[in-house]
C-alpha cells in the first residue's frame, strides 16, 4: 500500500477537532459507572455536571475542553506500508496546523523560552509524533491524542532501588494522586509506567494512561498491581475536582518493560476527565475512525 500524503494530512487535521470533541465510548461509560458507586452527594453532582458538558459539547460541536494541549500523534506502519519517513512527519504537522487555523481554536503551544505562540499548535519537535511498526499488513494506524496541561503538568519520575520493592511504586502512585488532588481535574485514569530506562518508563506511563478503560495490563504481575492500585485510589477521597468523594480516578493502568538489575523506575503520568483520543486507520479500502 502506498501512502498518499494528501489524505494523511487530512486525517490529521480531522483527527485533532474529533478528539477535542468527541469523548471515546469507554470514557463515557466509565462516568457512568463512577456515577453509579458514587456516595457522595456533592461528587454525584459534580459527575452530572461533567456528563451534561460533554453531552452538550457533542451536540452543539464544540469542545469539551478549552485546553486543546500538547499534539502528540501516534503512528502505526504495518508490512508492505510505503511511506517517506519524513514526508509523513510533514503531512501531519500540516494537518496538525490547518486543524488549529481552520476550525478554528486556541494554540496551546508556544517557544519554551520566549513563550511565542505562532497559534498554530506546532513549534520545535511539535506535534510529538511517535512511529513504532506492526506486523499486520496494509495498515497505517494514526492516533491523536490532546494532552493538556491540567494532566500533562502532574507528571513524576522516581528512579526507586530494588531494595525498596513493589511497596516503593505503590507508596509513590499514591503520593502523586494526593500531591495532585484537583490539578488534574478528575476523576482522571492514572497511568503507571514500571521499568525500563528513565525515558522508556515515564513513555510507558503514558501509553497506560491513554490506554481504554476496560483494558488490562498484559503481564499478570502489572494486572493485579492496577486492580489493587486502582482500589487503593478511590479510597483516598480526593474526588471529582479535587472536592472529596468516591470518584478519584476511573482506572490506574500499568505499562511494565524489563529493566536493570540495580534499578526499579516507576513513573505517573494522569489524563483528566476528559480522557481525550481519536485514531483512523488506513488501508486500501479506505479509512476507518475510531478512538
């Protein structure tokens, strides 16, 4: 399959206003779930409030969220995918900007040091785009997801020592969760990444973080760690918003990778209540939306 660029910088841009607009099914039903268990009256309605926006956003084609965060675009290149590496970086730059131009909303990205905005969303090594490789066939898989600062600022990194054990990573997600409190705006899903190198670990979290709720680790290890984890947040009574109640977080998540016998990494990276992603993916028969 050959790749037509044109049609990539189009998914691109109509991937960035779909998952500023659209929240993915999973997302959905776990208000609806937290909704459920919630005992707490002021939590309950603050859940309410937050369903009602998102329905209304949908319906009157707007943004749940002001914040249209960071871009980070994620591409999947299947076998006997043809593509120019770099040429495809372009395209969903391009797109990337047009989305911000065209729609039109507010740029989020500005030049770390001068803080200049050029209101187009991208700037130096933005939008992040991350390439890996799949073994299906004819398949380019692109998903966007918005990171805003709301959940992007409450990021950590502990390069803990296999003396400290799996208590250490349990001590130090739940610290981040309380450290973060309503910052986040939650309920949020916290995503854990364990092992690995420093760079490789703080990726993982956030792979888990966006990550669709319903879904487990692989590794059995990791899928225990995030029922008890998951458990362990929704006890710490930080609630939606950061205003007490029952409903911190939808999930915790965990992303596991090997690492070095003299090293036990954990990091935290959290998406907000508007658990924000889109995704086509392209074949030779055509382009299928998703989250």
């Amino acid at each position: 399959m050959k790749v037509d660029l044109h049609t990539v910088e189009e998914v691109a841009k109509e991937l960035y206003i779909r998952a500023l607009k659209i929240l993915p099914p999973d997302v959905k039903q776990g208000f609806q779930a937290l909704d459920a268990r919630e005992t707490d009256p002021r939590a309950k309605q603050l859940l309410g409030i937050m369903i009602k926006n998102i329905a209304v956003a949908e319906e009157t084609h707007n943004l749940t969220c002001q914040d249209t965060g960071i871009p980070i675009y994620n591409v999947s290149i299947g076998r006997n995918v043809q593509v120019d590496g770099i040429d495809l970086v372009r395209a969903i730059t391009k797109g990337c900007a047009r989305a911000t131009v065209e729609h039109p909303f507010r740029s989020s990205v500005v030049h770390p040091l001068t803080r200049e905005n050029d209101h187009t969303s991208c700037g130096i090594r933005i939008p992040a785009i991350n390439v890996e490789f799949s073994d299906r066939h004819e398949e380019l898989v692109i998903q966007m997801i918005p990171k805003g600062s709301g959940s992007e600022n409450n990021s950590w990194l502990r390069m803990a020592v296999p003396a400290e054990g799996v208590a250490a990573i349990k001590a130090f997600v739940i610290d981040c969760v309380l450290s973060a409190g309503g910052k986040t705006c939650p309920p949020t899903i916290v995503g854990v990444g364990i092992g690995g190198s420093a760079d490789l670990c703080v990726h993982l979290a956030k792979v888990a973080a966006t990550r669709p709720l319903g879904t487990r680790c692989q590794d059995p290890e990791g899928a225990k760690l995030e029922e008890e984890l998951s458990s362990a947040v929704n006890r710490l009574g930080v609630g939606p918003q950061g205003l007490g109640g029952d409903s911190t977080a939808f999930a915790v998540h965990v992303e596991l990778a090997a690492t070095h016998i003299t090293m036990n990494p954990v990091a935290v990276n959290m998406q907000c209540h508007a658990a924000r992603r889109a995704s086509a993916t392209l074949t030779p028969a055509g382009i299928t939306w998703g989250f």
